[in-house]
C-alpha cells in the first residue's frame, strides 16, 4: 500500500467528511456536553490517523490506528445515545451510523494489512 501522506488514504478523508457532518448535526445543539463530546470523537478519528501516518514506526502506526478505531466505537456510542434522548432525528442518525462503521472496517483492514505477518 503506497501513498504519499495520509491526505492519500480514502479512510482519512471519510473521517474527516465525518467530522464536518457531526458539526452540522449538532450545529443547534442546545446540550453542550454531549455537542462536546461527540464533536470530539469525530475530530479524534481523523486525527489519529493522521498522528500514526507520521509516525516512524509501523508499530506505532498500528497503535494510532486503534485509538482512531476506538474513537469511531466511542462516537457510534454518542449517536445511539442522542438518538435515543432525542437530539438526533433518525436521518441523520442511521447515516452516521452507516458511516462510523465503514469507517471501522476500513481501519480494521488497514491495520489487519500493516501488522507483520506470524
């Protein structure tokens, strides 16, 4: 898997479209906290991945990879959560979830490819 930067990485720029639709979502959001939280969690899975790219190691890679996997379970939770106490309607809601587990099967597989063969 070739690339020049993590720019390069379809999963990067998902998680980054990902972010900016969180923004948009919760754009009238009167429960800070929860705005807070989720706006977060989106912000950390593109972030991540970005951080481990630039990293020297594949190891850490890896690392940076699952903290962007877990910050993708984390936000999943968040949406279920607004969901249910009725700050997202069910549009935006199931295309977040949609998207969040794409997101997770595309880091998966990116970290499933970078671990060293046994």
């Amino acid at each position: 898997m070739a690339y020049g930067s993590f720019e390069d990485l379809e999963v990067w720029k998902r998680a980054c479209r990902l972010a900016v639709r969180v923004y948009e979502v919760l754009q009238d959001c009167r429960d800070y906290g929860l705005k807070d939280q989720m706006t977060r969690s989106s912000i950390s899975i593109a972030s991540n991945i970005a951080e481990g790219a630039e990293r020297d190691s594949k190891a850490e890679y890896i690392r940076f990879l699952h903290i962007a996997k877990g910050s993708a379970a984390e936000l999943r939770t968040q949406v279920y959560i607004a969901h249910r106490i009725g700050t997202l309607k069910e549009e935006p809601t199931q295309s977040l979830l949609t998207e969040l587990k794409e997101i997770s099967k595309m880091l998966h597989g990116l970290i499933t490819y970078l671990k060293p063969n046994p």
